[in-house]
C-alpha cells in the first residue's frame, strides 16, 4: 500500500478521489487497504476468508464468497472494491 504504483495505492487514490462514507472491501486481508481508507474518515466493511489484523477495519465478517451468501446488503455501500481477488 506504500510503494508509489502498486495497485493497492493507486486503488486508495481512486477511492479517496471518490469520497465514499462507507466501503466495502471483499477480499480484504490483513487490512492493510483498509486502514489507510478509515485513516481518512472511511467506514469499512471487511470480507475474507481470514480475519484482518486487529483494529486495521471497522467491521469484519468471515466468508468464502465462492460457497456463501453475502453476509452484507451490498446497497449500503458507497463504494465496494475488490483487490486480488
């Protein structure tokens, strides 16, 4: 998330351009992305197979979204990326 033309920073750039209150980070790691959004007042919503790093994202729910529902209404996001997925 640091190194000047990764995909992760140039993600967080777009998604700081865009100015979204709420996000939704399918795929989301350790939180690394996530972190750097909520340092900027963005609430986020992890999804993963793993749970994040402690205190990196506002909400988090365990899913492998291959073989569940959702586990969020999609409609409550501003904004939803998915990275290396």
């Amino acid at each position: 998330t640091f190194v000047e033309y990764s995909s992760h920073k140039l993600a967080i750039k777009k998604v700081l351009e865009l100015k979204p209150t709420k996000l939704l980070d399918i795929g989301c790691g350790p939180g690394f992305v996530g972190k750097r959004c909520e340092d900027h007042g963005i609430e986020v919503t992890g999804l993963d197979q793993h749970q994040p790093i402690k205190n990196m994202i506002s909400h988090f729910h365990k899913c492998n979204i291959d073989e569940n529902k959702l586990p969020v209404d999609l409609n409550q996001f501003d904004l939803i990326i998915m990275l290396d997925i």
